[in-house]
C-alpha cells in the first residue's frame, strides 16, 4: 500500500490515429521510455498505463491507446481494446499530426463528449505543419483545449501538462469522502474487519485501507476490530462511535451487536456512493424483491482475484439470494475491464465495491445498465437487502433511505 491505488489516479486516455506521436507524447510526459516508440505505424498493441504524479493534480495514470485507424482482424481486436478505454478515462487527449484534423478526430472527442470527458486536443509534429485557425476556433468553441508540440523533442510539453490541469475536472480535484464526512473530525468510527480465507495476507483490503486513510485525513478517529471483538470495544468506549462500518459478509452479527441508536453500514455501501451513484444502485437493490426463480444475474468485479471456496461473489450471493427468492437464480461472472455487451437477457447487475476502479467507470457502467432498462446494485446493498437489515444499513444517507422508505411505503 505504499503507493496511490490506480483506483484513486486521475485517469488520462490518450486516442488518436496510428503513428501520430501518441506514445512519444506520453514518453515525453513521464520522461520515462514507457512505449515504445517506432516510424511504423501500429507499434502499440494494447492499451499502456503508466502511472505518475502529476503536480499540482497529484496521482493520474495515463492509458496510452492503440491507434483507432488500424485494420485486419488483429487491427479489429486491437480497437476493439481501446474502445473499452473510453468507459473508464477522466479526461481525454486526442492527438493528431501536422494540423490534421477530419471525421475520424470528430468521432473520437464524439465519443468522450458523449460521456462529458473534458478533452485535449494535441496537434503534434507541428514543425511539419500547423492546424487550420478556423479549426482552432471552432475546438474552442466546444471548449477544446489545443496544444501544439513536437513530442520527440519535448517541445510543447509543458504546455501540454498545463491544458491537462486547467482541463481535469472539478470532482476529481475536490476529491470525495469515503467516509470522514458521515464522522467528523474529533469524532470516531468503529471499522470491523473481518480476517478470513479472503483477507488478503499481511494486509487489509483496499475499501478497508482507503478508509482508514480518509478517516485520518478528516481528523476523525478509528478503532479496527474483528466482528467477535465489537461488542466488548463498544463497551469500553466512554461514549458512542458515530459510526460502525463493517465488512458486508458479517452484517448480520455485526446488527446484532451494535446497538440501534449507533448508525450502522458496510464498506461496500460507502463505495456505492463513493465510486458510483448510491441512490441509483440503492433503486437497483429494490429489484430484488421482483427476481423469480430461473432469472439470470450478472456478478460483475472489477479485480481479477483468484476465487476461494466460499467467494462472495460466485458463492454467498448467490446463496443468499437463491435463499431470499426461494428458487434457483442463473449467476454469470465477468472480472476486470470485461462487462456484457448485451446487458437484456439478465433481470440484475450486481457490481463489486469497485474499489479498484475509478468512478468513471464505475458512473459508465450504471449508464450501461440504465440505457439497457436494466437495474444495477452493488454486493453491499444486495447483502443488506437479502438478509433483510437494508433499511438499518442506509440509516447514515437520507436521500437513499428515503428512496427506500418511499418505495416500502408506496408497496405498503
């Protein structure tokens, strides 16, 4: 954990034809020989991140693309890699030579305005050529940032890391809380962190880690327990926490415990707010209540974890689930950057705490999902919900619990 997650970086895609300058541009940037860098056009095959400090940003990872432009069946794949890109960059950068610009450069800022990424547009190799002043004024317009540079001599370079500040947006500069906000300085949270075959050796988990962190960092205070030691630490306090968060899969004992005047929550339930939209996945966890026995779900993580016996993910929700319907549910599982292309044939998306990933694409996947009348949870809200403490757990957000109030009132 000694350096900034990716999840937590600024992410910059870089797109543009082949053989434009793209990774010469980000060897320039990061001073480093990241790409590989040739005159024959096609050298980058698959995206290439390279992760660096960016001040006064602070933490970005740059995603350097393959060209769009390229053809044949590998060419298709190779595209088809860098589309994904698009779901999940914060801010876009869009390169072409010698001033040129046609349909094909439209098409890429098309694709980044659709998803309101603030973009970048770098005329490079500019001692070859230089772009069209009514070009300039039209990006302008649009509120396009254009550099030009000769990446291959560094030329323009500092102004490129400007455009790059002066484009990143406000939400990733004022940063997020996970938590500190709900606690609140000289207050204190109890985090109870189970250690079991999925704790991770000689560490905790990332939600776990970034939590404590923003804890410190909004001067609250917090006490780690495991789930057995929880009843006997709230009994030393000389007053109450304002905040217990646990770890989803000891929920039920973890209720039991805590007395009801002490909000309560799981780690995943903060990061649906965190990485997502809480109130849209707290909707989605209302779909539960419609599944019916042979509906199919899709389980959707971000991480590549090798899973264990008792996965959460392949195992207990589906458990708990299969248990709350009364019927076997059909489960499929995607990991990483993969997610349906069809989203239709399933009745729920059941997302991970998508702490690994950063909001972007985490918000593109919800996106997804809506666009496709599809409803969409994370696995903290689908474990509250099935085992039936979803109200207690949404307690520390009234617009979520409201949501749900309304909805049980309106069924009521």
């Amino acid at each position: 954990m000694r350096s900034t997650p990716k999840s937590m970086r600024l992410h910059i895609g870089i797109f543009g034809r082949r053989n434009v300058g793209k990774s010469s541009l980000l060897n320039a940037m990061t001073r480093q020989q990241v790409s590989i860098v040739s005159d024959f056009a096609g050298t980058t095959t698959d995206p290439v991140e390279k992760p660096m400090e960016l001040l006064p940003l602070g933490p970005v990872l740059f995603i350097d693309t393959a060209g769009l432009d390229d053809v044949g069946a590998l060419g298709a794949l190779r595209t088809e890699r860098t589309r994904a890109v698009f779901d999940r960059v914060d801010l876009g950068v869009i390169v072409c030579d010698a001033g040129r610009w046609d349909a094909f450069e439209d098409g890429i800022l098309e694709e980044l305005r659709s998803r309101d990424v603030p973009v970048v547009a770098v005329f490079n190799k500019d001692d070859l050529g230089a772009p069209d002043a009514a070009l300039l004024e039209t990006l302008a317009a649009q509120k396009v940032s254009t550099v030009r540079t000769v990446a291959s001599e560094n030329t323009g370079v500092l102004a490129f890391r400007q455009a790059l500040l002066d484009a990143a947006p406000a939400d990733f500069i004022e940063n997020p809380a996970i938590v500190s906000d709900l606690v609140g300085p000289g207050e204190m949270a109890v985090l109870v962190v189970p250690i079991d075959k999925e704790a991770p050796k000689g560490r905790l988990i990332m939600p776990q880690v970034q939590s404590i962190r923003d804890l410190l960092d909004g001067d609250a205070y917090c006490l780690v327990v495991k789930e057995r030691e929880l009843r006997d630490a709230l009994g030393r306090l000389n007053r109450p926490p304002k905040l217990v968060v646990t770890d989803s899969q000891a929920f039920l004992k973890v209720a039991a415990d805590t007395p009801p005047e002490i909000p309560l929550t799981g780690f995943s339930i903060l990061f649906a707010r965190y990485r997502g939209d809480l109130v849209a996945q707290v909707a989605g966890a209302l779909a539960i209540e419609t599944l019916q026995p042979g509906d199919r779900i899709l389980i959707a993580e971000s991480c590549s974890h090798h899973p264990i016996a008792d996965d959460i993910g392949r195992v207990k929700i589906p458990r708990w689930l299969t248990q709350y319907v009364g019927g076997k549910l059909e489960f499929d599982t995607v990991q990483g950057h993969d997610f349906a292309v069809d989203l239709t044939p399933y009745k729920l998306v059941i997302h991970c705490g998508a702490c690994v990933t950063n909001r972007r694409a985490m918000l593109s996947r919800i996106l997804k999902c809506r666009q496709a009348g599809v409803p969409v949870t994370n696995y903290g809200l689908a474990i509250a919900y099935s085992l039936g403490i979803f109200e207690r757990a949404l307690e520390p957000f009234p617009a979520a619990l409201e949501l749900f109030q309304a909805q049980a009132g309106h069924k009521g």
